[in-house]
C-alpha cells in the first residue's frame, strides 16, 4: 500500500515539476522584465518608505534631492518606454520639473511602471524592431535593457541615499 502511494505520487509530481520548469515563450524581454521588475519594486518600496520631509534630501549640493531622482526615474522611464512601444516620447524631465510632493511623485513613479509593463510584455521577434532613441536608431531590444539599467542605477543612489539618512533599503530588508 505505502509502495503504491510513493508511486502514485510520484507520477503525479513528475508532470507538476516538469510544467514550472518549462522555459518562457520569450525568454529574452522575460529577463529584461524580470531585472527590471526587481529594480522598480524596490525603487517604489523606497519612495513610499522615504518620509516626505526628505524628499528635499541631497548628499551634496551637485545631484537630485530624492523626490527629483524619483521624478527622474518616473519621466525617463515614461520616454524609454514609449520609444519601445512606438509611442510618441515625452521629455524624460517631464515629472522631475513638475511633481513636487511625495503623493505625486510616488503616484508617478507608479503610473511609469504601469506604462512600462506594456513593453516588458512584447515578444522576443517584436523587441528586434528598431525604434528613435536619443536621436539614434536603437533596437526595441536595447531601449528596454536601457531602461532596466538606468533604473538599476538610480536605485544604487537610492540606496546611498537611505543609508545616509539611517534607513534600511528595501533590498537589504528581505522579503
């Protein structure tokens, strides 16, 4: 009887474990969305976790407060992902010049990711499609590894920025 269970069981979990293991339809914008999905997550848990009174907060008198470098990310994500979607492109410096509180720039930085999310789910053949960039001809492909990137990097300054003030990043806080 124990014997039969094992089996039964067995047969049963070969298929359930083979279905998770199964390689995604699109594998190259599905590790782009997947880095970038990390990246944007934790930069919005810091947006929310910031208080508002340091949303004027700046190391040094030559970078962004930390509401500009959230405003940053928010407008040049906004741009990037347009030129992926073949959408018509807003200045990158849209949200930084205009939201100036924590409401609207978290509330923007939301509404980027939103946007974005569009373009993480293009297909592999469709991010091969060229697109303007900065005045270039850029493939889909590269406007959405640099997007992920550029939001990978102004987390690391985010992070400096947490630190500095005494905070925790949301990287570091576990799950």
């Amino acid at each position: 009887m124990k014997r039969s269970a094992f089996i039964l069981a067995t047969l049963f979990a070969v298929p359930a474990f083979a279905q998770n293991t199964a390689a995604p339809s699109n594998p190259a914008v599905s590790g782009l969305q997947m880095t970038w999905g990390m990246m944007t997550g934790y930069i919005t848990r810091a947006a929310e976790q910031m208080p508002e009174s340091d949303y004027s907060y700046k190391p040094v008198a030559t970078v962004r407060t930390f509401g500009e470098m959230i405003g940053h990310v928010a407008g040049a994500q906004n741009m990037i992902c347009a030129a992926a979607l073949g959408d018509p492109q807003k200045s990158e410096d849209d949200i930084e010049k205009s939201a100036k509180t924590k409401a609207a720039l978290v509330a923007a930085l939301k509404a980027s990711n939103e946007y974005c999310a569009k373009a993480y789910q293009m297909s592999d053949a469709a991010t091969a499609g060229m697109t303007k960039l900065f005045g270039q001809d850029r493939s889909k492909a590269f406007a959405l590894s640099l997007n992920a990137t550029h939001v990978g990097e102004h987390y690391g300054n985010i992070v400096t920025y947490m630190r500095m003030k005494g905070m925790v990043p949301p990287s570091s806080q576990g799950q």
